[in-house]
C-alpha cells in the first residue's frame, strides 16, 4: 500500500513540474564573428558567436515554453519535426504539414536576392544571398551551433568558451532565451546586405528549418555577425538531427532557412514550441497556396 501511494506522489510531483523557462542576449558577441570552434572546420559548426553591436534589440516573447531541457542526444520540445515521406507533424485543422520537399520546390531559384552576400563562417567566401518569396525570405547555408542565453547544463562557460548569458530576445519574463531547450534561429545584424527589420522580420518570426528531409519550426531568437550567416540554437541543431555540440557541432552545409515576414508571423510567446509549429505550418500553407 505504501509503495503504491509513493508511486503515485512520485509522479504527480513529475507532472507538476514547470518547463525550464528561455532566455535573453547582448550586443559584444560581434566579435565573435560566427568562428568555427576548436576542433571543427569552419562551417561545420563551431562556436558562431551571437552578436550584436549598439545595442541589443531584444524583443519580449511570451509565456514559458513547452520544450524540456535538451541533453547531450537532443533538445526536447512538444512539437516534432516533420519527416520527409511520412505524415508530417500536423498544424491547425489537423491536416499533414507541408513537406520538406514541398518547401525546397519553392526556393529552386533565387528572386530579388539582398543587396549583398553573406559567408558561412568568419574569413569564408561571401557567397550566400538571402533571396525573397511573397510572404518570405530564406537563405540557403550551415548551421552554427548558438549555445547563448540562459546557462544550462549543456550551455555554459566550461561547454562553450564563446559562452555569453543573453540573447537578443527574451521571454516572457524578460529572460534570456534557453539555448539548450528552445529552438531558436539567429539572424544577422541588420547592414547595407540584408537589412532583417526592413524585410518584416523581428524577435519571433517564424522560420521554417529544413536539414535532411526534416522541418522544424522555430522563432528568430539571437543577432549574429553582419557578414555570417547559418546558425541556429542548440535545441534547433538536435531536432535536426545535427550534433549540438558548440565546439564540434553543426552541419557544413544543406540547411535552407525560410523566414516569414509580417507582424502575423510572430511567435507568441516565443518561447512556445506548440505556437512555433502552429504558426510555421499556418503561414508555409498560405506561402505554397500563392500564386
């Protein structure tokens, strides 16, 4: 009897445990010009610093996310990625969400692209154009691993020696993104470019992420170098299947990022894996519905 009442206390004090709550970031993380960290090649995810230069735009999300603290095989988070060939993860009225292979069809060729190009990694070639849809922009690039924001287990000083405690946005209660827990994608300082702020991007745009036939959902989290692009947050990484770690982590090469513009396309609260999944099938529908 006493073990079976234990059982129970156990788990309903297991169920009523919070979320770890996402974090925040600063400005001095330019420096750090989104250099592959030791022991990698560049671009294949080492340390991509978050930065920012003047001024950290930091963007209020909302209430605490979903996702769970992610250990070293992966972040955690309440909506999966969509695969290629299944039935992806479902979005609003229930139907499949759209395909990696549907999104990829859109961005064969690149319409209006920036004004100027960016590289995968600090010294690279500047080759990458952040190229324009109807209701989008998107980027084809690497995926640098972004462990910034609140300390956890998996993102610290002693894991990451780029390590900085804050992101550009922040939650709900004003802290700094979880790296480890929310998928998260970093965009370049505005500059002549790519200027993010004039393309309808913020804090909290949703992009759709796209690596290997899967699809992840998650918000514009962090500010990364003017002249590097392709990172995203630890959590982003091991949903994709892409080793987190932010030293030796990340892919080379084969992550397209599409970015939805406009106000509609915000995260809220951004800490909300659910919201993320929701909104990113919501508006990558009405993107594959335009003419």
């Amino acid at each position: 009897m006493r073990s079976a009442l234990g059982a129970l206390l156990g788990a309903a004090l297991v169920l009523g445990c919070s979320a770890p709550e996402p974090s925040t970031c600063q400005d001095a993380e330019c420096e750090r010009a989104g250099a592959g960290g030791a022991g990698g090649a560049a671009g294949a995810g080492g340390a991509g610093g978050t930065a920012s230069d003047g001024g950290s735009g930091r963007d209020a999300g909302g209430a605490a996310g979903a996702g769970s603290a992610a250990g070293a095989g992966g972040a955690a988070g309440v909506a999966g990625a969509s695969g290629a060939g299944g039935a992806p993860a479902g979005g609003a009225g229930g139907a499949a969400a759209p395909t990696a292979q549907e999104l990829l069809a859109l961005v064969e060729r690149c319409a209006r692209p920036s004004a100027g190009r960016y590289a995968t990694d600090s010294g690279r070639p500047e080759e990458i154009p952040v190229c324009h849809l109807s209701t989008a922009v998107y980027w084809q690039a690497d995926l640098d691993v972004d462990c910034d924001g609140k300390p956890s287990a998996a993102c610290n000083e002693t894991t990451d020696p780029y390590f900085q405690a804050e992101t550009a946005a922040v939650d709900s209660k004003g802290e700094p993104l979880d790296a480890a827990s929310l998928p998260f994608v970093v965009v370049p300082l505005a500059s002549e470019r790519f200027d993010y702020r004039a393309a309808g991007l913020a804090m909290g745009s949703v992009v759709a992420v796209i690596h290997r036939g899967q699809v992840v959902y998650a918000p514009i989290g962090d500010l990364g170098p003017r002249g590097v692009i392709g990172e995203g947050s630890y959590a982003l990484a091991a949903r994709l299947g892409i080793d987190p770690d932010p030293v030796r982590g990340g892919a080379d090469s084969g992550v397209t990022y599409i970015a939805f513009t406009g106000s509609e396309a915000r995260v809220r609260p951004i800490e909300s894996t659910e919201e993320a999944q929701r909104l990113g099938v919501e508006r990558a529908r009405q993107l594959l519905a335009a003419p």
